[in-house]
C-alpha cells in the first residue's frame, strides 16, 4: 500500500524515443472505474497486475494506490469481466536527473495521444524537463486511463 504523488504532461514530439532506456507493449481494462476508486487489470508483455487506485486530490498530484503481480492467465481470465474500453498502449522510459519519465503512446481508440508522467516523492519536488514535454495536465481527469476507456481520444473535440 502506498501513496502515488505523480505528474502528468502532454508530450510535443517523438524525440523522447531516441532517450529511451527501454519501451514495452501494455494492455489494461478496468473492473471498476468509478471516480471514488479504480481496479485495473494490465498485461505488461507477459506479466499480469491488478491495480487498486483511489480518489485523486483536488490538485490531482497524489492518491492512494495497490498493486499486486497476477500470472498472465489470470489477467487474461479478469479481462473477461472488464467494463467496455481496453486501452493499448506502448510505454517508454527515458531517465531525466535522478527521475525516470513514463511516457505512453497509445493507439487503438487514442491514437495520436501521448503522455509524459513523474513519479516525484513529495508534491513540491523539482525536476529536470526535457524539450519534448509540453503542457501539464495533472489533475484533468480526461487524461485518466480509466476516463480514455470510456471516453478515447478519438472522439474529443480538438
């Protein structure tokens, strides 16, 4: 059990690829994604993770968060019971001072989306950004991978 603190910013290029330490293929859909609390079940290549998250603050930089590993077998069981929505995604990893960047590219329904995140240990901790982040959106629940389940990128008014 811990408590996640973790911003988000909308990526302004490609160049974040030519940084990447290591990138893996993710695949998650979610039994529950009521705005209260969310339960994800994810593939990460051949792993299995069931994920409890709860309610974000108000800023949205921190809320409670579970994780347990699942064998694939199961997760791929759990998948079966999951609300309408599965997200696919690629994620790169690109190390930035003594932080590592997230950064998922999505496809399917959100195609075209790409997101930075930054797991910080406290909320006023500094780091470095790179020139490929742009605009933060932490706390704007449309970014949410349970919200692009129900509501994909695709269909936004851009």
């Amino acid at each position: 059990m811990t408590v996640e603190i973790e911003r988000k910013f909308l990526v302004t290029s490609n160049d974040f690829k030519k940084e990447a330490i290591k990138s893996y293929s993710i695949k998650q859909g979610f039994l529950n994604s009521h705005k209260e609390r969310t339960v994800r079940v994810r593939l990460k290549e051949n792993n299995g993770y069931l994920t409890v998250k709860g309610k974000s603050s108000g800023d949205g930089l921190v809320r409670f968060e579970w994780e347990t590993e699942i064998t694939k077998q199961e997760a791929e069981q759990l998948f079966l019971l999951c609300e309408e929505g599965v997200i696919e995604k690629k994620r790169y990893e690109v190390n930035s001072g003594c932080h590592t960047f997230e950064i998922d590219e999505f496809f399917g329904d959100n195609k075209g989306l790409v997101i930075a995140e930054i797991e910080l240990q406290s909320t006023n901790e500094g780091f470095n950004k790179p020139n490929w982040l742009g605009k933060e959106v932490t706390g704007d629940i449309r970014y949410y991978n349970s919200q692009l389940s129900k509501q994909p990128f695709k269909n936004w008014n851009k």
